[in-house]
C-alpha cells in the first residue's frame, strides 16, 4: 500500500514520520511523496501534535528522487507530477508551523538533503554521508535551493553545487546544514533533548519565532525593526504569554508543557 512507504505515529505531543522504502534508501518517488504530503497534512491538522520527527527507515535518510521512475517517464516522453509534488512537500515543512526536527539516520544526497535542511533543527548519525549529487547525473538542485541556500554561505554553495562531492557529518555541521553529528548510538536521545525543549514554548510563539528566521533576513531595516515592534507588542498583549509569565511567578509549568 501506497500509505505503507511513509509511516506515521503520534506519542507524546510528537508526530513520527518515517520514509519507509529501504529498498531503494527511501528514495523520492511520487507514491512516497505523496504520501509524505499526506502524512505532513495529518500532523499540521491534529491539534494533539506539537513537533514533528521526520526520519527514514533501514540505513538511509534520503538517497534523493528515485531515478528509475524518473528515467522511465523521461523515455516515455512524459512527466511525473514528481517536481510539483516535492515543491509542495518541501513548503509544508518549510512553512509548518510547529517545528520539524530531521532525524538524519543515514546518509543523505540531493533531494534527501532538501527534506533535511527544510526542518527546522537537524541532528545526523555521524556515520551519515551527504551530497548535492545533481550535476553528476546532469540535473540541478534547483527546488532544494530554496531551503538550501539560507543556510549556507555562497562559497560553499557554490563548491557544493557545483562538484557533487561527498562530505560528512561533521562538515555538515560546520555548514550549518545540521545542529548535530553524534554517535549512531546516541541519535534517538539527542533527538529527544531537543524535542523535549521545543515542547516547553508556547504553540504560537513557536510558529511566530519560526516566522521570524525566514521573513525578517529578508526586510529592509527600518521595516523590520517597525514590524517587529508590533508584533513583539501583540504577544507581550496575549492570552499564551499571560499564562507563560503567570506560571513563571507562581513557579510552574505553563499550561502547553509536559507536565511533571
């Protein structure tokens, strides 16, 4: 079944979801990212998610399209639906507003790379290997760019994109592309901690706060500085921060975290 190659649970406040085609290293067919799209919709309407996981079965992440579909529809002389399909799954995470943290079990290339720098914190294996592999196949990253580039310097963009080499956990790091590269061991209980941390802000300061990384780079400075005196004004007026700083008086957890 269609619905099998994305898994989905709810635990906790947290939705997992899983690429669930080990096969083929969860690759990007149409079948899977609609799934995908599904699942993501799901997780964004069930008032019970606070965060979503983003993850991939067996030992990879994300090997990129699946290009035995994508080969067969280029001899047929007709297309898949595929890019429109992954531009939308990519906006979802992109513009979600409850936080996505990618849990990078494995390696990573081309539009895999993509899912994982479209979430908002990613923490990688430190055996998980990467790379923007698109020019070696004579393709481009052109829709992953547009999560891509915002995080990395135009230089490195520039090698990156244009050699198609490997790189490793640690550089990703040092890229900016993830927050973390730790033992195989220790993913699930890094992934965790920063779960467990996202769970303790309010539901709507976390989409705002999310707001803020992708708008306000992009405004000119007297704009910014007035647009975010109003809205920093409109949440220090709301019912979420009432609670949050009433519970900091009365020294307790406010009412959307975990308690005890």
């Amino acid at each position: 079944m269609a619905e099998d190659l994305v898994l989905f649970e709810v635990a906790g406040g947290v939705a997992t979801i899983t690429l669930n085609s080990p096969a083929t290293r969860n690759a990007l067919s149409l079948a899977l990212v609609t799934a995908l799209q599904r699942r993501l919709g799901a997780a964004l309407a069930d008032p019970a998610v606070r965060v979503i996981v983003l993850t991939g079965a067996g030992t990879a992440f994300c090997a990129g399209a699946d290009l035995k579909e994508s080969r067969e529809a280029n001899a047929a002389g007709g297309g898949t639906g595929m890019q429109e399909r992954m531009a939308h799954a990519l906006q979802t995470i992109w513009n979600a507003p409850k936080p996505v943290v990618a849990r990078v079990n494995g390696h990573a290339r081309a539009g895999g790379v993509g899912l994982m720098c479209a979430c908002d914190i990613a923490v990688a294996a430190e055996s998980a290997v990467f790379a923007f592999s698109e020019v070696r196949l004579g393709l481009i990253p052109a829709m992953i760019s547009v999560v891509t580039l915002p995080k990395l310097p135009v230089a490195r963009a520039t090698e990156l994109f244009l050699t198609g080499d490997t790189f490793d956990a640690a550089r990703a790091v040092q890229l900016g592309l993830i927050n973390a590269a730790v033992p195989a061991e220790a993913l699930d209980e890094t992934v965790t901690r920063y779960v467990r941390s996202l769970l303790q802000g309010g539901p709507e300061a976390l989409a705002a706060a999310k707001r803020l990384v992708r708008d306000v780079p992009a405004m000119p400075s007297d704009e910014a500085f007035r647009a975010m005196a109003a809205l920093s004004a409109r949440f220090f007026a709301s019912e979420e921060a009432l609670e949050g700083m009433t519970a900091f008086a009365e020294r307790r957890p406010p009412r959307w975290a975990p308690q005890g």
